[in-house]
C-alpha cells in the first residue's frame, strides 16, 4: 500500500525542498516565489486523502515535515548577507505552521469527504492555509514574541506601513502575511481542476490495480 502513494511522499518532499529554496528569492514588494509553490502542499495531501485515505494523507504530511526540519537545520549553517539563511524563529514558524495546518487539513477533508467533490478539498485547504499563514508570519516576525530568539533582529518586520500599501497602518509582516494568505486563497481555487483531473486518473488507476 505504501508504494501506491510514494509519488504523494515524495512530491510533498519536492514542494517542501523546492518552497525552502524559493523562499529566498523576492517577487515583487510582499512576496517571494516560495508563495507560489507551496500552497501546492495542499493539493498533494488532499488528493492523497481522496484516494487513499486519511492515514496515508497523514503521513504524507509527515514525510514533508521531516524534509522540512531537514531543510531548515540545512539553512542554519548557510550564511546569507545578514547572517544564517535559516533562524531559529523562521525553522519554528515554518515547522510548526506546516504541521498543524496540513493535519487540520487532513482533518478537516475527511469530516467533509462525503460531501460535493470540491466542498472537501476547497474547505479544508482554506481553513488550513489561514492557520498556516497565521502562525507562520506571527511566530517568525511578531514583536511580541521577540523572546523565542532575542538575538534574532526582525525590527524591520515591525516597521508600521500601510497594508500593502493602501490599507490601513499595520506592522509590514502583517502585509507579508496578508499577500501571501492572498496567493494561498488564489491557488486554492485554481487547484480544483488539477484535484478533480488527478484524483479522477488515480481512482481509475486504483480499481484496475485491484
């Protein structure tokens, strides 16, 4: 059974490794390309929960945190212009956001899995995007919690700006976040026709394997 949803292992692996590199690179003032692929995490689980169920979803999930831990210890022996590419407080964030939106994911699919075919997958990659993008950005640059890493600087994330530009005045990790839950919600719509496309050739593949 492991063997049928290897391919939803390691793609989880390959978006983790991919999202970690990507992060490092801007696009445009609130985002980095990191923002574009990995919402793709979602899709990877919430297919596998469709066909195979929520316990192969679940440790496709673990498998990307494991990579992701991976990833980060990796990062915090690589020096960039202001010191580790990977801090304390980002390897926390991105751990413990990942973890807990994509089991609240995989949680929240299955409650709905009997449902219209886009009502699971569509709910719980919104409702667990949101948790993802709140803790990530709140845990990694919150001023609040400047007591995880005090050696940390992230005063440049407290600098009050307006929201994106043109909302109102708030801390610019609260546009970061506020753009990058955008690219989730976007990707998350547009990730139904792939869900319905993929889950539809894995089913068929299923029941002639069996």
């Amino acid at each position: 059974m492991t063997r049928s949803y290897l391919p939803g292992i390691l793609a989880m692996a390959a978006i983790v490794v991919a999202s970690n590199i990507l992060v490092q690179f801007l696009f445009g003032q609130w985002l980095t390309w990191g923002a574009f692929t990995y919402p793709i995490a979602f899709l990877v689980t919430d297919v596998t929960n469709r066909v195979y169920g929520t316990g192969p979803a679940r440790r496709v999930v673990l498998a990307g945190f494991v990579v992701g831990v991976i990833c980060s210890l990796i990062g915090t022996q690589i020096m960039g212009e202001f010191g580790p590419l990977v801090t304390l407080r980002i390897a926390v964030a991105s751990g413990l956001a990942f973890l807990t939106a994509q089991l609240l994911d995989v949680s929240i699919f299955a409650a709905l899995r009997n449902g219209a075919w886009w009502r699971a997958p569509l709910a719980s990659t919104l409702i667990g995007a949101s948790v993802d993008t709140a803790l990530f950005f709140s845990i990694a640059f919150s001023g609040a919690l400047v007591w995880l890493e005090p050696s940390n600087d992230v005063s440049w994330a407290g600098e009050m700006l307006p929201i994106l530009g043109t909302g109102p005045v708030a801390p610019l990790w609260v546009s970061l976040a506020v753009a990058d839950w955008g690219v989730k919600v976007g990707l998350a719509l547009l990730a139904l026709i792939p869900f319905r496309l993929i889950v539809a050739r894995l089913t068929r593949a299923k029941a002639t394997a069996n």
